[in-house]
C-alpha cells in the first residue's frame, strides 16, 4: 500500500482539548509510516503579570516552555518508534500554522476544535476553522470537549 500521508503537522497549544487530535494523528502515523511534526504556537504578548519581564524575554521562556511541553508529548508511548520532530514558532496561531504548513511538505494537518458554538465562538474567533478555511492541504478536525460539556 501506498502512503497517502507522508508528512502530518499536528499544531498543540498544551490543553488537553487540543490533545483530542493526537488520538486521530497516530493511528494515520503508523499506518502510512508519516513523519509528524509536532507544532505549538506561541504569542509572548500576554500571559505575563509580572510587568518586569521584557517581550524578548517572554518570548524565550514560552519558547522553552513549548519544546519541554512538545518533547514530552513526542516521548509518549506510542509515539516513540515514530518519526517525530517538534517546531515552535511565535505569532498568530491561525497564520502560523497555514504558513508554516505551505512551506514545509505537510501532507495533512490533523488539529482539534475546541467545540465552542455560538457567541463564544464569535467572541473568540475558531483557529481550526480559520486554518480550515486558509489551508492549501488537507484538515482533519477533531471535536474535542471539556468535562463539562
């Protein structure tokens, strides 16, 4: 057989709702023996109450945050026999993530909605639904939900 995905980018933002696509991921992984990339977005302009932190600053430490987080994530059971490389950028998920998939030979982006409908969703705005609508590859979208829902 044919690998029809040789190369899956699978964006994480460290919930555990994001991690919904994970489940999706590794099964299409093994199967077609792709390489995953592993990506987590960072945005250094929040998050900081301690005003004393320069966005440079804020940048590097969210920056090393996210490799702990994404090699962790790489060294789960399952994932360890794969081919599994991790990439951390900064700026606007939605743009990050399109641009990062047009210019890398990405196959297939497997990500996870949040699963917020109306004026959440409005008031937040949708990454999985931005990148659906501004992806040159394919989307698999899994729905993921809170405890609550």
């Amino acid at each position: 057989m044919k690998a029809i995905y040789k190369h899956i980018l699978v964006p994480l933002d460290g919930s555990k709702l994001a991690e919904a696509a994970l489940k999706a991921a590794l099964p299409l992984a093994k199967l077609s023996g792709a390489k995953v990339t592993l990506l987590q977005v960072v945005w250094p302009y929040v998050r900081f109450k301690d005003k004393s932190i320069r966005v440079v600053d804020a940048a590097r430490i969210l920056k090393k945050e996210a490799s702990r987080y994404l090699q962790a994530v790489a060294e789960r059971p399952g994932w360890k026999k794969l081919n599994v490389s991790i990439a951390i950028k900064a700026g606007l998920a939605e743009n990050v993530i399109i641009g990062y998939a047009r210019s890398k030979p990405i196959d297939l982006i497997v990500m996870s909605t949040h699963g917020r409908t109306g004026l959440k969703r409005w008031v937040f705005g949708s990454v999985a639904d931005k990148v659906l609508r501004g992806a040159t590859r394919p989307v698999l979208l899994v729905r993921a939900f809170s405890k609550g829902k």
